[in-house]
C-alpha cells in the first residue's frame, strides 16, 4: 500500500510539474527524492502513452457515431459542420495521422539535443522543462495532422515506419539478448560472493521457463492446427521447438562455457520463452482457418467482416508497450549508448560525455523541491539518442496498432489480423535466436578478442 501511494504520488507530481515550477515544486515535495533525469524520461514515456491510448481510443467500434453528436467536430455532423472526417475513424488511416506529429517532435528534438553534455547546456532546459507547452504543441499538431493530412500521404509514411520499426526490432532483440545475459551474470556472481540459495533462484526460474515452454508449444500444437493445410503452423511451431532445444544446448556446451563461464540454462529459457510468445503473438494475427480466433463474417452490404478477439489483443498491446518503454529507457543509459557504439569516455556524436554526478538527499536543501538536477556536470543519458529511440518506438508502435497494415490496400478498416504482421512475429523469434546463439559461439570462434566475458 505504502508503494503504491509513493507511485501515485509521482505520478501527480509529474504532471504538476506540466503547470509550472510553482506547482512542480509544491506537489513533489510530498513525493521522495527523484531525480531530475527520473522525472524527465517519466514525461516523456507519459507522452507516449498519451499517443497509445487515443490510437486505441479511435479504434474503438462505433467512435465514429458518438463524436457526431457533438457539434462542430465531424465534417457531416447534423448540428454544426466541423472539419473532421469522423468516417475515417476507427481505420488504420488515422492512427497514421496521430502519430505523425508525434514522430516529428522526437526527430526534432532528437536534432537539437545532439552533442548536448551537461544540464548546464542551454538546451538541457528544453530538455527537462516547458511541459505544458510540449504536451499543448504536439495534441495540436496531432489534432492538425488529424484535419489536414492527406490520405495519399499513407504510402510513403508507411515505407519510412518499417524502415524505423526494423531498427528498432534489432536494438530490442539485442537488448533483450544483453538482459539475459546481465540476470544470470549477477545472479551467479551472487551464489558465488554472497549465498549459494541464488542458485536455488536460477533453477526456480529455469523449470518456470522451461514449464511455460514447453505448455506453450503443446497449446499452439492443439488449437492452431486444427484445420486443411496446417502446415505452415506446423512448421513454424516445430522450428520455434527445435531452435529452443538447439540454444540450450548451446548455453551448456563445455566449449562455449570454457569462454563465457556465465552461460547458462537461464538465458536460454528467458529468449525461448519470449520467442515462444513471438510465435503465439503471430499465429494468433493469421488471418487463415487455423486461427481459433479468426472469425470471418460477411456485413450487411455483403462486405467482408473480421472480428477479433479483444483480450488477446489488449495482452499484445499491453505487452508491447511495457517492452517498448523498458527498451527505451534502458538504450538510452549511458552504459547501453556505449554498447551500441554511440557513447564513449570522452563523449560521441549523440552527447554521452560528461561525468555523471548524483547528488542524492544532499542536494535537496530544506523547503526546495525535491526534484533535483543531477547532471549539472554530465548527463545521465543521451538525450538525442533518448529522443532517437522515441522516435523509432513510435514507428513501431504505429506499425503495431495497425497489424502492420499494407497502405497500398484499398481496405483501411481495422481488423486485428494480417499476415505481414504474422511473419512479422515468426522472423523476429528467429532473429532472437540467431543473434543470442551468435552470443554464444562468436567468443568461441574468435577467442582473441574481448566480448566482455571474464
């Protein structure tokens, strides 16, 4: 109970602060100490989510009848004439529209934070404040994009997204790679240093895992291939099994272990359980007879109609958006910049020079807000590299809540199914494995050089 008042108490202190420092200042002194980096990256994802949630607003059936009752909004409203063409909501046309303001903004911002190295930086006010102005500026520019874009516009935009959404599918699949990693490193460095029942912690999480997979696989063999030419889902649940088999079994080859100590059974269940998600995630998008919740009608115009389930749908989402904002936010550290190769000691291209100071209590002096600035001497993470990864999440969330729509269709109604987002899903497990085996033997191969393994 007493963290969750503590979280809902940021929260408010978050948005107080979209009112000015006064404001800012009065309601977060209720809340613990927070950084200044902590409160920025909070706003920020809070925009994100803002972006989310009107796109799954206008996707709701029926939107379209209860705006036209207000007047002066729906271009055909029986009240009074406004400019928006309400028909279109609902398609996946306009979620295009709202998120392309938005994808603006983080470009930008992404441009004008670059070689940025200390709050201390001119830009670092723009970076940490003016709120108000920054949610006002892009629900405007999304209410103009919204009026104003034009349809023929989807194409091109659509092309740039994938370009976005594939780059940040890598960084994420490499992200995750490094998190298994990281987990089984620190916890066997605890069973070593510490106490040997960490131990008892990885096998727990290995049978879980493994349990998960292996029910998982079962489920997807009884309920998506249980139709005429089911072979296709044969296939891709049969590689998804083989693969998990073929990446334990690395993880655990005395060769492998001989160069990286820390490989395990914990990596391999963690990437092949979210590689079995990834398949379950893409069958259940398959808009063919051996999808259970594929449900094809026919409309009352004759038009062909699909219904879908909204759980799932809402579990995807959810799950998503979770992996989206904790991608984000862990790239843009100064440690994961320097993993990618856009950081470095002596600073790089996107700005992650500095020294990181954090002044914890001491900074905060009585009666002061207890928001502190703690990157007058060096930024905690790249800004521009920060915004960058906004900037492409939004593409890939756009990608997402349209099922990887094909602009070039004539059909721009939404449904939940596809078969690019399909194979969208089932290339990206595979992916996942490629780049986690590749983990494990590169050290072996080439043994000379430093894959940080000790």
């Amino acid at each position: 109970k007493d963290n969750l008042s503590l979280l809902m108490g940021c929260i408010v202190s978050s948005a107080a602060c979209c009112l000015g420092s006064a404001a800012c200042g009065c309601i977060s002194s209720c809340c613990p100490t927070m950084r200044s980096s902590t409160t920025t990256r909070l706003m920020y994802s809070g925009l994100l989510l803002l972006v989310v949630l009107i796109s799954l607003i206008i996707r709701i059936p029926g939107i379209e009848d209860k705006l036209e009752k207000f007047p002066g909004i729906c271009k055909d409203s029986q009240v009074i004439t406004g400019k928006l063409d309400c028909k279109s909501l609902g398609s996946y046309l306009f979620v295009y529209k709202v998120c392309f303001p938005v994808v603006i903004f983080f470009f930008l911002m992404s441009l004008i934070m670059i070689e940025v190295r200390s709050s201390r930086d001119i830009r670092g006010g723009l970076q940490n404040g003016f709120w108000l102005w920054k949610y006002l500026i892009v629900i405007a520019a999304i209410i103009g994009s919204c009026v104003g874009m034009p349809d023929d516009f989807a194409y091109p935009w659509m092309i740039i997204a994938y370009i976005g959404a594939f780059i940040f599918i890598l960084i994420q699949l490499l992200l995750l790679v490094d998190f298994a990693h990281t987990w089984n490193e620190t916890w066997l460095d605890n069973a070593e240093n510490k106490d040997r029942s960490w131990m008892c912690g990885i096998a727990f999480f290995v049978i879980l895992d493994f349990a998960a997979i292996l029910v998982g696989n079962i489920l997807l063999y009884v309920f998506y291939t249980k139709c005429t030419g089911n072979g296709l889902n044969i296939t891709v649940i049969t590689i998804n099994l083989i693969f998990t088999f073929v990446s334990a079994g690395l993880s655990i080859l005395p060769r492998i272990q001989e160069h990286n100590p820390h490989s395990g059974l914990l990596q391999a269940s963690v990437i092949s359980l979210y590689c079995t998600y990834l398949i379950w995630s893409g069958l259940s998008a398959d808009p063919g007879q051996c999808n259970p919740m594929f449900k094809n009608e026919t409309g009352t115009n004759g038009e062909s109609i699909s219904n879908s389930n909204i759980a799932s749908t809402c579990i995807g989402i959810a799950i998503t958006v979770f992996v989206v904002l904790w991608s984000v936010l862990q790239t843009s550290s100064n440690d994961y910049s320097k993993k990618l190769g856009v950081g470095g000691e002596e600073g790089a291209l996107l700005g992650c020079g500095g020294t990181y100071n954090d002044g914890g209590n001491d900074a905060v002096e009585e009666g002061k807000p207890r928001v502190y600035d703690n990157e007058e001497d060096g930024v905690a993470y790249s800004y521009s590299f920060f915004h960058f990864m906004f900037m492409i999440a939004t593409l890939y969330l756009m990608l997402v809540l349209t099922d990887w729509w094909n602009a070039n269709s004539d059909d721009k109604q939404t449904g939940m199914y596809s078969k690019t987002s399909l194979w969208i899903k089932v290339v990206s497990s595979w992916l996942c494995y490629l780049i986690y085996s590749w983990t494990l033997v590169a050290p072996a191969i080439f043994p000379d050089r430093d894959f940080g393994y000790s």
